[in-house]
C-alpha cells in the first residue's frame, strides 16, 4: 500500500505549483498565461478542499453534543462546488472580499478556457497574474490547509531557503506569508494597465459584434436581431430540448431516410413535425431572454465607467459581466452567421440542381 504524502511534502508540492505559474506568467505568452490560469485554479480548489474536510471532521467529532454544521447534503453540495467550498472557507478564515470575488471570477473564466476552448488572448495576461495574486492570497490566508500546524526537526528545509527560511521547525501559517510575499513579487499589475486592458478587450469584441451584425441583418429593426438573440440563448439554455420534443418526427425522418417512405403517410409526417414546432416555439415564447439588442448601447455606456473604477475589485468585476453579456452575443451572432451560411450554400446548391 502506497504511504500517504506527508503534510510537509503537501505543502511544498501546493508552493512548487504556484511558483510554476509565477515562472509563466512572467515568462508571458497566451499559451503560459492560459495554462498558469489552469493550475492556479486547481492549486486553489485543492486547498479549499483540504480546509473542508478538516471542517467535516470538527463537525463529525462535534456533533455528538452540538448540532451538526454540514448535514449529508449540504457536504454533497459543497464537495461538488467550487463556490460552495469558497463561501465556507470565507466565512471560517475571513478572506477579503476581493479575494474570494476574484478566485469566483477566475474560476468561470477558468472553466470556459478549459472545458470549452473560450478565452480572449488579450486579457490572459493580466487574468492570470490576477490570479497568482488571489491564490498567493488564499496561501497567506489559509496556510494552504494547515494552519496551526508545526512542520520540520531536526534538519533545515532544503527547498525553503529561497525563501530566507532557514529554521528546522517550520510554523505554516508564517512561512505561508513568507512565500506568498515572494510569490507576488513583480508579479501584481498596476491598476491603470488592468482597466487599459478591459477597456480594449470590450472595445473590439463591441465593435466585432455590431460589424456582424450589420452584415446579417443590414435593414432590420432591433426587433428582428432580439428574435435571433433570443432563439439562440434558448438553445444554449435548453440545448436537450429539441431532440426531446422531435422523438417523434425524427423517427420518421429515419424510416424515410432508410428506404421505408411508403411506411410514413403525408398527413402522419406533417401532424409529427406540426406537434413538434408547436410545442418548441411554445417554449421558446415563454423564454426570459437576458440578451437583447439594445444591451450593446449598455455596454459601451459601461466601457467609461470601468476606466474610472478605484480598485482591482470593482473592475474586475464590472469588466466580469461586460464579459458574460459580450459572450453571449458572440455565441448567438457567430452561431446565426454560420446557419445563414449553410442556408445560402445549400439554396445555391439546389439552385444547381444538386
């Protein structure tokens, strides 16, 4: 059976992890930044989980005699949430608002970069070294999960000399600070380069947006582009929805396409595809769309407001969802443009007589 790692050896492994990312986000380059911004966002998970099982294990040893803090779904909950195991270990370290507001930005911008291949080259740098900043914060903070926790013997540390540690006995909590100072060495960005690089980020992707489009719809009013807008945020939103509802007439579809048309009647195939429609468009009317034409204006009245914030929070955040908002046009004007095309390509092919 293999040993488990040791506390020390824990602790070191957390601080290689993010001196591998200060060494990449100094270093620069998209592919560095993205990537320091993936393990930032892992280093930072794996010490709030540490901090919560040490609060399941206080509870489970507690709880005989008190009421219990984390209940079997709550601590379901919280092991599958990154939010859920922040907003605890916030509460029970009191981690500054802007730390905790930006381990929860990061962490969605983490996600679209790793799971959908969506992030914006131009503001990674600044990103990341946000983030190597927020998770030297949470080292400092939490002691990377082992605060009150003494490390070391008889020998010096090999590794903490970097560092100007050179005690045998190593006390967490004050090494923790040690390194986190080091680690955010000409590492922190001013703040006027910060909002300079929001500011251009939301100027360019606005300006995209609205040249698309007045491709796709040169003559229209707002409220031909808010149908397209909202049709698409549906699909995004419900994107299981169609393949429910058209069961039925895509198995038609397959009898026809298989050879067996004379097995499917006219008025059979148009009642399936009338049921189907009529029940979709039912629910797409019902849809509260939160994207809508006039929300581009919104933005850019925002773009002056975010030159002007005080502090790293506040433009961290307003530039967060003038991100989400920009997104979502992204996804909606890219994804009509691409169908308009096929439309286009396959009424040229029929008109050739494909």
């Amino acid at each position: 059976m293999l040993k488990d790692t040791d506390e020390l050896d824990q602790f070191r492994i957390t601080v290689q992890h993010l001196e591998s990312c200060r060494d990449l986000v100094l270093e620069g380059g998209e592919a560095r930044c993205r990537a320091a911004l993936i393990i930032l966002d892992h280093v930072s998970e794996v010490i709030l989980y540490r901090i919560i099982n040490q609060e399941y294990e206080q509870d489970d040893m507690f709880r005989k005699v008190i009421p219990e803090k984390y209940p079997p779904k709550l601590r379901r909950q919280i092991r599958h949430s990154f939010r859920s195991k922040l907003e605890v270990v916030t509460k029970t370290h009191k981690l500054p608002v802007i730390v905790s507001k930006a381990l929860t930005i990061l962490h969605d911008y983490r996600n679209a970069t790793y799971h959908h291949d969506k992030h914006n080259p131009v503001v990674l740098p600044v990103l990341a070294r946000i983030a190597l900043v927020a998770a030297a914060d949470l080292l400092a903070r939490t002691a990377a999960g082992f605060s009150n926790t003494g490390f070391g013997g008889q020998t010096e540390v090999e590794w903490l000399r970097r560092y100007g540690l050179t005690d045998s006995l190593i006390w967490a909590d004050t090494v923790a600070k040690a390194i986190a100072n080091e680690l955010k060495r000409d590492v922190r960005p001013r703040l006027t380069t910060v909002k300079e690089a929001f500011v251009a980020d939301v100027q360019t992707r606005l300006a995209a947006i609205c040249k698309m489009l007045a491709e796709l719809f040169p003559n229209s009013r707002s409220e031909v582009i808010d149908k397209m807008l909202k049709r698409y945020e549906f699909r995004r939103q419900r994107p299981e929805l169609e393949s429910t509802l058209s069961e039925t007439f895509r198995t038609l579809n397959y009898k026809i396409a298989a050879g067996h048309g004379d097995e499917v009647t006219r008025e059979e195939y148009d009642a399936a595809e009338t049921e189907f429609r009529t029940a979709y468009e039912l629910r797409l009317e019902k849809f509260n769309q939160t994207c809508r034409h006039r929300d581009l204006d919104s933005i850019r009245d925002q773009i002056e407001p975010l030159t002007n914030e005080k502090n790293f929070r506040a433009a961290l955040v307003r530039y967060s969802t003038l991100d989400k908002l920009l997104a979502s046009f992204e996804q909606s004007t890219y994804r009509c443009y691409i169908e308009m095309e096929w439309a286009a390509e396959m009424q040229a092919d029929i008109a050739r007589g494909k």
